[in-house]
C-alpha cells in the first residue's frame, strides 16, 4: 500500500490550471527529489499532499486517508505529512525548544516534561542542544531551518516534505541542513523534497521527477537520469540550475 | 485677575468623585470593549461571509455616527423603542463597550491579519485545529502589535466619557461644569478639570509602555 497516492489530482487557482491530471504513487521509505521550472506546480503538489490546498479533481490519499474527507481527517494527514517550509516560520515568540516542543504538545496531546524532552532529544539530532533556548531572531537561518525540522519531526510523522528548504540560505548554511536531511533520509524517513541541489538529488534521492506545466513529465532514477537525461527539457533545466 | 487656590481646594471633593466615575466608565467600558472587539474583530477576520458582513455592519454602524448620538440614542430611544429603562451611569458604560468595541475590532483584524501568513500554515500543517493556530501561534504575536493602537484607543475613549454630560452623568466634566456654575471660576476649574485628565490619560500611557517594553516586539 503506498504512503502517498494520487490519483488524476487537478488544482487550479481560478481560471489556472496548476496540476493537470497527476498520477503519483509513493511508497514508504523512498526519498523523492522533485524539480522543474518555477511556476511547474512543485510547491502547489506538496501543499495538496498535506491539505494546505484543497484538489479539485482526482484524489489523493496519504496513510490511507484521503484528502477530501473532514476536517478532523486532515488533521490527521497533516499529523503524518511533516512541512518544511522555504522561509522556516518558526513561531517567533517562542524559542527554539518551545517551537519543538509545541507540536508534541497541542497536535499529541504529550504532557509539558514530557515534550520538553523529546524536543531536547530532537534539538541535539539537528546539531542544536545549546540553542534550546534562543529565538528565531537569535538564530543563523541554517540553525532556523534545522530547527523547523526538528519541529516537524516532533510531531512524528510518517513522512517529511520539504519546500525548497535551503533556497533562503547563503550557500555556507546550506550544508549543515542538507547534512541534517542527509541522515534522516539514512534512518529510512520517506521524503519529498523541492530542491535545486542535484548533489543531494543524486547521493540521498531514490527517485528524481521532473514536473513541468502541472505534470510529470519525467520520474526515474537520479543517477542515471542526472548523468544522461534523455528528456530534452530535462537536460536544459539541468544546465540552468547547474 | 487671580489664581484662587483655595477654589480649587474647596472643588478638589466633589472633582475627585468625578475622576472616580470616569475612572469607572471607562474601566468597565475598555473591559467590554476588548471583549466585544476581539469578537468582532475575529469575526471580520476569519468569520465566513455571514459573520464578518455582521461584524462590518456594526463596525460602520458606530464608525459612522458620533458618540454622543450613540449615548444619546441608548440613554433616550432605547426605552421608547424596546422598553428597556437604563439608568445614566449604565448608558454610558455601554456606550463605551459599544463604541470602543467598533474600533479595537478594527484594531485586531488588522493586527491578526498582519502576521506573516507563513506561521498560520507552518500551525496548521502540523495538524493544529484552526483555533489553536489563532490562540497559541497568531494571537501572541498579534497581541504585541495591537498594544500602541490599543493605548491610543483607551485615551480615546476615556476623554469621550467627557461628553456624557449630555445625559447627566456625574462624571468629572460634568463635575467641573456645575462648581462652575456655581462660583464662576472657570480658570481655576477647568484647570484642575485638566490636569486631572492628564493624571489619568498619563497614568494609561504609562502602563501602556511599561507592557510594550515587557513585550518583545515581533
Ligand atoms: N495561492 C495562489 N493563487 C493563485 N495562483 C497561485 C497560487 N499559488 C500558486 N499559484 C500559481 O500556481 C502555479 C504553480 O505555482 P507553484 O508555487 O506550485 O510553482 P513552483 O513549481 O513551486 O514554482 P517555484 O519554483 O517558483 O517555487 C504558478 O503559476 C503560480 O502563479
Ligand atoms: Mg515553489
């Protein structure tokens, strides 16, 4: 049974169509690199994975739940499908072990020693035990970013989607957060991530899609397809993030 | 002509029940109007269609008229339209609650709806119901953004407790008004009627800072 199944999902924004007809199956354990043109619909098919947007065709099921039933229904899917989101949005009145330790909390129902330790726990896996009690204000955007990890991961998922996790970074903080995805992909975490970083689509990525105009036009292997991309488009776009 | 202290200090009784009751009018008035205004508010804010055109209608209703038509209307036509008799002291406190409650329901949609729209998603991505998002993770940070409004708000309101000497209150202008009348002393009067106002107004304002400063802002 696949974790995640799409099945013919249409999105549109009014008169726009964003996501054309996606079939997608992904199953668990996989770490699935997603890229494509700006506008193609990468970010839009995250949001729909965790019901920030609703789909207006088709469906799609995460953990054997769909989309489209309740309200209390998609909570439960956000609860498995953990976001990471370009811009972090740590929760700004809160420090970073406050941030970990909230989704414990409100979303598990976890008593407060109970959270705090496990967001400790999680805050020394992301490299971050001295940093508890900072701010976000406080923090690097590579020691942010690795913080919101650590809050979805909080939450336990059953699966990580990460938006361009890196893009809002100076190249130098990039690492200590792909480092950090790199391990959680090692543990067998299932991972759908947006990137421009090839060398982590080609050493952590099982499967590579090329989505363009609201479709895949392109799913396979990374290594292979990153060396000899057999897709024109494919090949131009490879040229251009390089 | 001379400045008399000793009016001031035969007045000083009679103004300082005044400043009490307009103290209390608009402790109670604020009270009711940061109640109705975080409904109101919200209700604009995150309502649906029918709540937040509700909440707008009552918004313009009061934004649009002045207060003391608003007292008046409570104090005189209430009790010929629904039968209902209040008391001076009570139309005033509700005029407050209700003509506030407008304002600061400007007040916090705007302050709520200036929150980075990211933090609302990265609440409910984590599968928090939509009032935990507001409550623990929007209102906090709202909250902080509201305060410099809110303090201009309270000074507002509490001078506007000065024009329900058209319905008889006892309240600190209407206090001033009839020593007047009665010693012709409007120099010394309206002074101290002045400064008392400004004790108050400047009491709030420093509460006011002293909350903002605890605060960090966000
Ligand atoms: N809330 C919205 N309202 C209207 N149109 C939207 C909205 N969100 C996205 N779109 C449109 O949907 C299309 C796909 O957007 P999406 O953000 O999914 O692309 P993307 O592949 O993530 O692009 P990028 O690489 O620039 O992040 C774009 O044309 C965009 O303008
Ligand atoms: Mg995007």
């Amino acid at each position: 049974m696949s974790l995640v199944k799409l099945s013919k999902v249409t999105k549109t924004f009014g008169t726009v169509v964003v996501l054309q007809e996606v079939d997608l199956s992904i199953e668990a354990g996989e770490v699935v690199v997603l890229v494509g043109p700006s506008g193609s619909g990468k970010s839009t098919l995250l949001r729909c994975i965790n019901a920030l947007e609703p789909i207006n065709g088709g469906d799609l099921i995460v953990d054997n739940i769909s989309v489209r039933a309740g309200r209390s229904q998609i909570r439960a899917i956000r609860q498995e499908a953990g976001m990471v989101f370009q811009q972090f949005n740590l929760f700004p009145q809160m420090t970073a072990l406050q941030n970990v330790a909230f989704g414990p909390r409100h979303v598990r129902g976890a008593g407060k020693a109970e959270a705090l330790a496990q967001a400790q726990a999680l805050l020394a896996k992301v490299g971050l035990a001295e940093r508890g009690h900072h701010y976000p204000s406080e923090l690097s955007g590579g020691q942010q970013q690795r913080v919101a990890i650590a809050r979805a991961l909080a939450v336990k998922p059953k699966l990580m989607l990460f938006d361009e996790p890196t893009s809002a970074l100076d190249p130098e903080l990039r690492h200590e957060v792909l480092q950090v995805m790199k391990s959680l992909a090692e543990e067998g975490m299932t991972m759908i991530v947006v990137t421009h970083e090839m060398a982590f689509a080609r050493e952590v990525g099982t499967r590579l899609i090329f989505m363009e105009d609201g479709k895949i036009s392109v799913d396979g292997d990374p290594a292979s397809l990153l060396s000899n991309p057999d897709n024109q488009r494919l090949r131009e776009f490879l040229q251009h993030v390089h | 002509m001379e400045f008399d202290w000793s009016v001031i200090v035969d007045a000083t009784p009679a103004l300082l029940g005044g400043a009490r009751l307009t103290v209390l009018i608009t402790l109670v008035g604020l009270a009711g109007g940061l109640a109705v205004g975080f409904v109101a508010g919200l209700m604009r804010a995150y309502g649906g269609r029918f709540l937040s055109a509700l909440a707008f209608t009552y918004i313009e209703l009061i934004r649009g008229t002045p207060i003391v038509v608003q007292v008046m209307f409570i104090y005189f036509a209430l009790p010929v339209l629904a039968d209902i008799r209040v008391n001076p002291m009570t139309a005033a406190m509700t005029a407050i609650i209700v003509n506030a409650g407008a304002y600061i329901a400007e007040i916090v949609r705007g302050s709520f709806l200036s929150v980075h729209k990211g933090l609302k998603e990265a609440g409910l991505a984590m599968g928090l119901p939509m009032w935990k998002v507001l409550l623990y993770i929007i209102g906090p940070v709202a909250f902080r953004r509201m305060i410099p409004p809110l303090g201009n708000q309270f000074i507002v309101s509490l001078k506007d407790t000065s024009l329900f000497i058209v319905i008889g209150v006892g309240e600190l202008t209407r206090q001033g008004q009839e020593i007047m009348a009665a010693n012709f002393r409007a120099v010394e009067i309206w002074t101290a009627v002045a400064i008392l106002y400004l004790l108050m107004t400047g009491t709030l304002t420093l509460i006011l800072r002293i909350t903002e400063k605890r605060m960090r802002m966000l």
